[in-house]
C-alpha cells in the first residue's frame, strides 16, 4: 500500500472488510472479511504502473459477492466480468488503489 488511509478505506468502505490491527501502526494494515485477512505494509514508492501485485479469494458466495460489490460501486478490472472459467471456477476481478488484483473465485465442479 501506498497510503494506508486509502487502502483501509477501499477494503472497508468498498469490499466491506474490517480493520482488525490491534494496534495503529502506521506502516501496517491488517483487513479481515470472514475467513480471509489481509496483511499490507507501507510501500510508499510504489509505482502501480508497474505493481503485480496479486491475490487469489476462495468463496463460497460468488454470485452474492459480485452482486454486493456491484450495488456498491466497486469498478472491475476491465477484463473481470463473472464468468465460468475452463479450469473449472467461476470468477470477478478488480484492481485496488494500488494497483493490485484481486480475483475472486469459486469452482463450479
């Protein structure tokens, strides 16, 4: 991350995670939604131009989740439109602030 109140507000405001750092450091973000907690550390001269920075998320609610994220807003990666995959999972992907991609999945078999 490379602005700690901007990556928190994404996945708090946007994809609905909460904070759970039990304390502020200013350098460390820790996110949590269900089972998945996400750990982010300052980066301040990240370029995102040139991030590849990415994360694979396992769901169980793909459809709900695409929906949620739909009404909320969030922008997909512009090649991230659910849709069934060959290998056998049903996916959505974005980009955060920073230019990392988070894809979304669940398998279909």
């Amino acid at each position: 991350m490379r602005n700690k109140g901007v990556t928190r507000d994404f996945y708090v405001s946007k994809l609905g995670f909460v904070d759970v750092g039990i304390a502020d450091f200013p350098n460390y973000l820790i996110v949590q939604k269900d089972a998945i907690e996400v750990h982010f550390f300052l980066f301040d001269t990240l370029d995102p131009l040139e991030n590849y920075g990415q994360i694979y998320l396992h769901t169980n609610a793909i459809d709900q989740l695409y929906d949620l994220f739909q009404k909320q807003g969030v922008v997909l990666h512009p090649a991230g439109e659910l849709q069934t995959k060959p290998w056998g999972m049903k996916e959505f992907a974005l980009l955060d602030p920073d230019n990392n991609l988070l894809t979304f999945g669940q398998r279909t078999t």
